[in-house]
C-alpha cells in the first residue's frame, strides 16, 4: 500500500460474544494519509464505516450522488450500498475510519438522518470528534480484555456528539433555535411505530397537529413529508435485514410494517431499482468477492 498512502494503520478488533450482543460495536480502526489523485475505485463493504477528513479534500460518490470532502467532514460507507472515493489533485487527505456494526444501527443512523441518499456531516469545528476517533484508534491498539467495552462506550460518545452537530446543522435550515416540539414528537413516533402498519393520520393525532400542517412543518423542519421519512426508515431497516438476516421476503416486509409482500417488492425496487431477492443475491456475491477487500484497505 506504498504506492496509494503516504502513512497507513489499522486494527482490526476480535468481537467477542458478549460484545456482539451491544446493539452497536466497533469492528476496525485506521488511519490513512492518501496521495494526491488516489482513487477508491467503485466497491461494497460488509460493515458500517464512518470517517473523519483531518486534512484536505476529494470527492466521494455514493448512490449517484457526488460530495465535496473538506477538513472535519465525516462520511458514511454503508454495506450493501456501491461507493468510491478520491483525494484532491494536489493535496494529501488523511483520514480517520471505524467500522462498526450491531442491531441499533440503523436506528442510529437514521437519527442522524444518514441514509444511502445523504451520507455527509459537516461537523463545525467540533474538536471533540477528532479526539474521539483518534482515541478510539489508540484504544484499538493495545492488546486487552476491555478494549471492545471501551470501544463500544467510544462509539456511543461519537453518536452523541453527531447527533448535537446535527441539531445545530438541522435549526440553521430553519431558523429556529432547535426543532419544533410537535415535529419531534412526530418524528419519535415514525421511528418507534415504523414496524407497525401506521399512517399519516397517526402521526398528526400524535404529533397533536392537523395533517395538513404536519405536511407544511415536517417539510420545514425536516426536509421531507412525514410519509418519506417512514418509506427512508423502513428502506434502511430493509436493506440492514436483507444483508444481514436469514428472514424471508414475507418476514422483512412484515418486519418493517408492510403487511403485503407484493407491494414491499415493489416498494423496493421503486426505491433501489433492484428486487429484494436481487439485492441480497448481489451483497451475497459481493461479499464473496469483497472478503479480502473488506479487511484490507478503506
């Protein structure tokens, strides 16, 4: 790895059985300073990753979509879903990743508003999430029975700080303080009913507002109707059970709160542009070509 990096490190983490129960962990530390003109090339992995941009710029392309990398930035690699990556022409990019997994994780990252359609935070010179990535690496190289119990408090310390970085990003858009309570409440409700055959109505009884302005103030608020929020929830919690589940189609879909299978697989491949079936076929086939890429190089 000479030839593509200037400096590279990594620590991959022996998860233990009681580890592998937490609903989020740590799986891989690395640090990387790349060369000018490095490229990713287009790939999928098995795991979570989050990184951290200490230095300099480039490009990252996921699901279509093309983000400009810049100092303190954190991007996502999410498995199943094909990205790659690039460093600027004429500058370093040094990077901090964890990889991480677990049941909660989709949970957290849909939080985060995180999915295959935004993979980007900017962080706003938050200081402490360059020192928590950075300890977590260093924790990760020592050799110790409470190292996976520290990275797993680690991990959790980094969402908490996402999720306050994320808090500010999200009332600049609005111009408020901090989010409307009724759309908080709207917003708890989707994330803790997704998986039961809930409607619009609902969340506007719950949320304490009419349906019409619950459209109007989500919108406002979060950047989408409330019915995209759950189909983006639902899609995320779809796409974690396809790659990571040996449930059926029927199951996933009755999982995630459509009752009809049918209309799940059209649900999907409306979303995806790809079969359920087909979709976890192709992560099946990734992941046997991808076992060595995995573990060897972010």
């Amino acid at each position: 790895m000479r030839n593509l990096f200037k400096e590279y490190d990594s620590h991959i983490l022996n998860i233990s059985e009681d580890i592998s129960l937490a609903g989020a962990y740590i799986t891989w530390t690395g640090y990387l300073r790349a060369y000018p003109n490095y490229m990713c090339r287009p790939r999928i992995l098995d795991d979570f990753f989050m990184l951290y941009v200490a230095k300099g710029k480039g490009l990252f392309q996921c699901n279509g979509t093309t983000y400009c990398l810049a100092q303190e930035d954190i991007f996502f690699l999410l498995p199943g879903i094909v990205h790659s990556y690039q460093t600027d022409s004429q500058d370093l990019l040094e990077l901090w990743w964890i990889g991480f997994k677990g049941p909660y994780v989709p949970k957290l990252l849909s939080d985060l508003n995180i999915s295959a359609d935004r993979c980007l935070i900017k962080t706003h010179s938050n200081k402490m999430i360059f020192n928590l990535f950075e300890s977590t690496y260093l924790i990760t190289s020592r050799a110790s029975a409470a190292v996976n119990l520290k990275c797993t408090a680690m991990l959790y310390e980094i969402f908490g700080e996402l999720f306050e970085a994320c808090s500010v990003t999200l009332s600049s858009y609005s111009g408020e303080q901090k989010i409307d309570h009724s759309i908080e409440r709207a917003l708890s409700y989707i994330e803790t009913h997704y998986s039961k055959d809930i409607s619009i109505d609902d969340i506007a009884c719950y949320s304490g507002l009419s349906r019409s302005y619950l459209a109007t103030k989500f919108k406002q608020e979060v950047g989408c109707s409330p019915s995209q929020q759950l189909a983006k929830i639902r899609l995320n919690q779809a796409i974690y059970y396809l790659n990571h589940s040996d449930l059926s189609i029927d199951q996933i879909a009755e999982y995630i709160g459509i009752r009809d299978s049918q209309y799940f697989s059209r649900f999907f491949k409306k979303n995806m542009q790809i079969s359920p079936s087909d979709f976890r076929k192709r992560h099946s086939l990734a992941h046997d070509l991808n076992k060595e890429v995995t573990k060897a190089s972010i």
